[in-house]
C-alpha cells in the first residue's frame, strides 16, 4: 500500500461531502478500477468539488479563502496517487470570482484546470455526476448510477470526486498535521454568524455553546444547511454534528412555521432539475397543497414520501428531509 494511501487509512479521514465515505476506500477503488485497465488504457482523473451551493454553506469557500494552498496540495496528492491525467477544480461562479488569482498563482503549472460551474446550472450543478456532465459539456443532470465515478466518471474514465474539505485534510494528514476537525457555518438568529473550525465529536449543543451561539429564547435549529438539513427542537441537541457542515438557528417568534417550509418549497420548485417526475411534479403539488388555507395532510404525507422513496437523485429525497423534521419535531412539539 502506498505510504499517502497508509496514513490516510491510519487517520480514519471521512469524506467531507456529507455521504460520509471512508477517504481511502474512495482513493483504493479508483485505483482497483485502473488495475483492471491495460497498460494504454489508464487515464484517470481528479475533480475538486468547491460548488458549494446550499444556502447557508460557506465552509469551503472559508476553506479556499485562508487554506488554499493547502486545498491544492491534497489535489495534488491524489493526482501522483492516481497519476492522474489531470484535476479538475470545479468552482462556484462567487469564489471563482474572489479567489480566482490566488488559486491560478498556488497551482502554477501542475496539472489542475479551473472549471468555472456554469451560472445557470444552479443547485443541481453541485452535485457529483452532475458536475460530471458540467465538464463533459453535456445537459447538467444526475447520472443514473450505477456505475459510480469511482469506475466510470469523466469520459468514462475512473475518477476521483472530494470536496474542498477533504483535500485540505489530506493534505494536513500528508504533512503529519491532522487533527481530525469539522467547518461548520453557524447562521441564523444567533449572535455570532460565522464559520467554525471545531473537533469532530462535538455535538450540537456543544458546538452553539462553544461559539457563544446557544439560543436564550424558544428555538429550533437545522443541521446539514438551510434547505436540506434536518430539523430539530431544543431538546434534540445532544446529537453528534458529524458531517453536517452548517448549522442554522431559528427563533420560534421570528419563524412562522408556514413561511419556513413555503421558502423551502419555492427553493425546490425553482431548482428541480425536471428530469423526474416525483421531484418535478411533486414539490409543485406539495406547495400548491400546503398554501390551501386548509391542508389535506394525508395527501401532503402521501407526496412528501413519495418524493423520498422515487426521487431519481438525492436533492428529491433531500427535499423532504427538512419538512418531515420540521413537522415531527418542531409543529407537533408545539401543538
Ligand atoms: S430528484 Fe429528479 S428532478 Fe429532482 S433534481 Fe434529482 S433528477 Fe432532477
């Protein structure tokens, strides 16, 4: 096993991107992929996830801002790992507008190309195979996978998806300087907004308590970003936040339960990507059924599962996700 791929293993590094992948399974797997490849056939690639296009997410553009160089590190750690053919760094219009010069003159002439998510590809261009068909140049939506990107990503090509984060681990677990940490962007009603390097063990309550964010007033919180996170009242705290990347705190006075998940569901409704119909029609209809003055619940339930259970890609099913939790743990808590 290669010495990068040992201490990686031997750090237990967990991927950053919220699926929570063991970081030398992914790296082993493009690797067993290539094996099977013949000598002329070995091309690989690299992509650098920093699309980061959930509301209330800036972690890694946090991440590029103050760590770049080590960002660009980790990338070029996996591409000698793979000898990659090259990497792609795959970044949101606003930091590729910011940061644009600084991360040109870190990565000089290695073999890592800007690529710059496309201003229209929205909420959807963030995600992996879709980011795929953003480079090829294709329609930006899901793949239907099988097969994975670890097999068959670019050009059908075994490719190597991490997140900004990752790659800023990998490059402290290189350098012997990992410490197992988290970002989390703490927004919302609270005091002090932010984004907060913190141990990964912490759980919610600790993590709010930590940076002086815990709520004197009836709240509610979301954990995992401001449109797919889960919801949780204030007795649900202690909870590991592992993974999560944001936390958004939400005053019960400030927060009329109708206006929250009818922001939720325009969120959807403009960033479903139509290429099925649970996610397509089914946000549409659960807006227009929640927004009767009357709301029929046991056909919004009936649609809320169904855009979990069919959803083609994982925004259908992240969709849900909150006002399921806002309902279980939050309306019915208070009424
Ligand atoms: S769930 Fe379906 S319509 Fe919604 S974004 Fe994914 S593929 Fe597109």
């Amino acid at each position: 096993m290669s010495d990068i791929l040992s201490k990686i293993k031997k750090a237990n590094l967990v991927g950053r991107g919220g699926a929570g992948f063991f970081v030398a399974e992914k790296w082993l797997s493009v690797a067993k992929a290539l094996e099977s490849k013949s000598a002329d056939n070995k091309k690989c690639f690299v992509v650098c996830n920093a699309a980061e296009g959930e509301p209330g997410v800036m972690k890694d553009g946090c991440i590029l801002e103050h760590y770049a160089a080590r960002v660009i590190d980790g990338i070029k750690i996996a591409i000698d790992f793979l000898s990659a053919e090259r990497a792609f760094l795959y970044l949101n219009y606003a930091y590729h507008k910011k940061l644009n010069k600084k991360l040109a003159s870190l990565i000089k002439d290695a073999k890592i190309e800007i690529f710059v998510k496309p201003i229209n590809s929205g909420y959807i261009g963030g995600e992996e195979s879709a980011i795929l068909n953003a480079i090829e140049g294709k329609r930006i939506e899901p793949r239907l996978r099988p097969p994975f990107p670890t097999t068959s990503g670019l050009w059908g090509r075994p490719t190597l998806i991490n997140n900004v984060e990752t790659f800023y681990n990998v490059s402290l677990v290189a350098a012997g300087q990992f410490k197992n940490t988290r970002f989390y962007t703490i927004s919302g009603d609270c005091p002090f907004e932010g984004v907060f390097e913190l141990p990964d063990n912490l759980t919610v309550e600790k993590i709010l308590k930590q940076t002086d964010n815990f709520p004197k007033f009836p709240f509610f919180i979301q954990v995992g970003g401001n449109v797919s996170g889960e919801v949780f009242n204030a007795k649900q705290l202690k909870r590991p936040a592992s993974g999560a990347g944001a936390i958004t705190v939400y005053s019960r006075a400030k927060n009329d339960f109708k206006k929250v998940v009818k922001n939720w569901l325009n969120f959807y409704v403009n960033e479903s990507c139509g290429q099925c119909a649970p996610c397509r029609e089914g946000i549409y209809r659960l807006r227009d059924v929640f927004m009767k003055e009357k709301i029929d619940w046991r056909l919004f339930n009936d649609l809320l599962d169904n855009l979990s259970d069919a959803s083609f890609c994982a925004l259908g099913a992240a969709a849900a996700v909150p006002i399921k939790s806002l309902i279980k743990n939050v309306y019915h808590e208070k009424n």
